[in-house]
C-alpha cells in the first residue's frame, strides 16, 4: 500500500439507497474517513437535511461482474489515501447521461470497456469538504464480461485493482453502500451472470 493510510471511526451518518424501481431505504453506515472530507446525515429518508444550503452532485457508476469457472468475480479498486476499498464511479461530465459516465469511469479507472447494463440502483450521501456542504447521488449500472481481464488502475488515484469473490468483495468495500449496491446487482444476474453463456 503506498502512504501513509488515514484512519476510519465509527460514526452514526445515514445515507438513502434507492433500488432499481425507485423506492429508497434509509441505511446507517459506521465507517468515516477522519480529516477533510465529513460525511452529514440525511434525514427521514430524504436530502432534506442538507439540500437547502447544499451544493448538488450527479454521479454515475457500476459493479462490473465477470464469469470464471468458480464463480463470478468483482472488479474492485484500492485507494491508498485515505485507504479504501470502493466501485468505480465518479461526477458527470457536461452533456454526458448517467449511462456514458458509467462506462467512461469503468474505463478511466479500471482500464476495461464494457457495455453498460441495466440500472441497479443509486445512493445519495452528504459530505463535508472545503468548509462547504455537497449532497451527491450516484447512480449504479450493472456491467458484465465473458471472463475477467487485465485491469489497470488509475495511477493518480488508485494503487490496486482486483478481481474478488463476492463475499470478498463484501467484505472488503469500505462504504456500506457500495456494499447494498453489490448485493442488489448479485440478485440482478443471479449465477450464472446474465447475458453470459454457459
């Protein structure tokens, strides 16, 4: 692991995860990164704890599944500062949908093309950085490939790039949301991955 890695506290934020049908769940996570970046609660459900006085972010990202013959396996980036395990994703860029962000960051920070699948589901969080308050929404897609692939990670930012087993891959992701987002696209394909052939 490069650096020096940052350390997680237990913390009581609570962040809203919507399914593929829209309806939304409020979920508490307990892992935060101590320093610049502050995770703030959402409440009852909503944004509503943060949208007035909050600048808003569109996010879009994907849990990309490849088959092998002892079962699927999960892409998965490490990031060495603050020290994270977590799903490629990151902010839309002008004029681009949810869909082409997607494919876009797979691409840019795991070196992979894939097609953009079917939409799992999304998070909204908020989060401190700056002395300014954003609410962000991220949007997942599903992405499969025939059989794992060379991944390449983004060298500015990432350290590692790994297929896992989904219990590893639960285990390991940092953020309980992303956690939600892997577990609803494991009930999407089922086993074997859907769209892939026996």
């Amino acid at each position: 692991m490069r650096g020096k890695r940052r350390t997680f506290h237990q913390a009581r934020d609570h962040l809203l995860v919507r399914g593929a049908g829209g309806g939304g769940r409020e979920s508490t996570y307990g892992r935060q990164e101590a320093g610049r970046n502050r995770r703030l609660p959402l409440g009852g459900g909503r944004n509503t704890a943060i949208a007035r006085d909050s600048i808003s972010l569109q996010s879009a990202g994907a849990v990309v599944i490849a088959r092998t013959p002892g079962g699927l396996r999960l892409a998965l980036l490490h990031r060495g500062r603050p020290g994270e395990w977590r799903l490629p994703k990151g902010k839309l860029k002008e004029g681009e949908s949810h869909r082409e962000a997607a494919r876009r960051e797979v691409r840019e920070e795991l070196g992979v093309v894939v097609e953009i699948g079917e939409r799992i589901g999304e998070t909204c969080y908020g989060y401190e950085q700056g002395g300014r308050k954003f609410s962000k929404t991220v949007v997942f897609y599903l992405a499969c490939l025939p059989e794992p692939v060379i991944l390449t990670p983004e060298a500015s930012t990432f350290d590692e790039a790994r297929w896992v087993a989904p219990a590893e891959a639960l285990r390991l992701l940092t953020w309980e949301n992303e956690q939600q987002m892997v577990q609803q696209a494991l009930q999407a394909v089922g086993e074997p991955c859907a769209g892939l052939s026996d």
